[in-house]
C-alpha cells in the first residue's frame, strides 16, 4: 500500500511544473527523488564549499566539463541563484548531506541553520534531467517512479585534479534496451548540460567497474535480456572529490534529491550565468 502512495504521489508531481515543485520542497511537502519530474527543466547537483576553497573547485569543475558541468555559481554569503530561478539554496533541494572532514555525519531536508557567510554555491547540471525527455521518446527506464536512486560508480577514470579536489570519474547506470541505445546516444548528446551523451556502453570492466549489483551509491539495478548497461559520467564525481579534499564543512544535495531550475533543460551553454 505504501509503495502504491508513494506512486501515485509521484505520478501527480510529474505534472507540477519547476517553481511549484520547489516551494513543494520548501515547504517539507516533497523530500523525495527527483528524476523524471519538471519535465524539460534542467535539474542540478548543488556542491556547498567555504569561500577560501570556492576558487580551487570552480577551477576543478571548469577543467572537468563533462562530469562537473558547471550551470551557476552563487556570490559569496548568498543562498540565492537568481540565475538558475526563485531559489533559496538552504531549502529548495529535497535533501542534503552534511560532510565533516570527508565524511557524511548527517542528512537534513534544510541547511538554513548551517548556513554561513562564508559558503559559496555551484550547481551541476544532473542527468536526471533528462529522463523526462528520453520516456517522451519512448525509452523505457525502470528507475522512474521507482523509489530507488540509480547507481553509481566509481571508475579508473581519472579526473584532472586541482587544489585539494581530484580523483576517479564517478558515472551513473542506466539499463537501456539494445534497441534504443542509438536513439539515446543521440537524445542525451542534445543535453551537453546534463553530461550528454553516454561515456560507455556495454561491458563495465573496460572503465574498471567489477560488479554492477554492487554500487558504490545508489540501489542497484539488474540488467534484464535485451538490455545493455549504459554509463553517463555523473557530477557525483564533484562529492567524491570533495569527501576526498576532507573539508571541515561542506555541504551537498544527496544522490537523487536534485535542485529544479527555471532554465531549459536543452539550453546552449551560452544561456547559463555564474551569478
């Protein structure tokens, strides 16, 4: 019964458009995943770091494009993102995760008590925002609606390290029916904001994955005949380098709990402003 709620919540909020979603959220009326929801609208990870290493991971973000695609930079102090839409960065993503020195200590559905004068902002465009678009098409994806975050893994890609952040590439998983793979390597390379198109398609050991039920975070997803796995690079790789950095504080959306902007999700990169 409880599943069968929670889906119908889930079915409804998918006709909400991108502010009503957000004061939703702000409120504590959705603390939910957001894939598949606002249609058309681009959805960002959010990575909170203190002032004195903002430039490092602007830097890390920009020399990184294609995991880290950079949508908007908050002013110093601000929680605002009047670039990105009506957006309070404390309240308006459905949940956070608090680091200290790397590790996650807590999970909050606001940061208003956290919030300091010396934080600055990123938000990353997510691949989520695309799942609206590709089920239009008439892709079939069995993480929307699901209740589930998709998986994630960390690869031997290396990143090009700056400052303190560096590491591997992390990238998100996808079943895709053989049938369809063409189609979505065509549809998500429409979306360079929301990591485009696909890095890798078939056999996982080839980007050093071992095992695909065994995610390093996410709810693993099983791969059901006539489907291959399909990898996207995910700006989970910006959380992986900051728990790595071992900051004293900071602060990011939690896997699956994006932030909804106002802009166009298919958007040239000329359209997004670092406020």
């Amino acid at each position: 019964m409880a599943r069968q709620t929670t889906a119908l919540i889930y079915d409804n909020l998918r006709l909400v458009d991108a502010d009503k979603l957000r004061r939703l959220v702000r409120t504590g009326a959705y603390e939910g995943y957001t894939g598949g929801l606002a249609g058309g609208k681009l959805q960002a990870n959010v990575v909170i770091v203190p002032r004195r290493f903002a430039g490092d991971f602007h830097q890390f973000c920009v020399r990184n494009p294609k995991p880290c695609p950079l949508v908007g930079v908050s002013r110093a102090g601000s929680p605002l993102l009047p670039a990105l839409g009506d957006i309070d960065i404390r309240t308006d993503a459905p949940q956070y995760n608090i680091y200290c020195f790397g590790e996650v200590i807590r999970r909050k559905t606001d940061i208003i008590d956290l919030w300091r004068d010396d934080f600055a902002a990123f938000a990353l465009g997510s691949s989520l925002t695309v799942e609206a678009a590709l089920a239009g098409k008439g892709i079939k994806l069995r993480s929307i609606g699901s209740g589930k975050a998709l998986p994630k893994f960390r690869t031997r890609i290396e990143t090009h390290g700056v400052g303190p952040f560096g590491g591997e590439m992390v990238v998100s998983m996808r079943p895709i029916r053989r049938c369809d793979v063409d189609k979505v390597r065509v549809l998500t390379a429409r979306f360079p904001h929301a990591h485009g198109s696909p890095i890798h398609v078939g056999d996982p050991s080839i980007i050093g994955i071992r095992d695909l039920m065994a995610p390093d975070w996410g709810d693993a997803v099983e791969i059901m005949e006539g489907e291959v796995p399909v990898f996207w690079a995910s700006s989970l790789t910006a959380q992986d380098a900051l728990a790595r950095a071992e900051l004293a504080i900071s602060i990011t959306v939690s896997p699956g709990h994006m932030l909804i902007t106002d802009l166009d999700a298919r958007a040239d990169a000329g359209a997004f402003k670092v406020y």
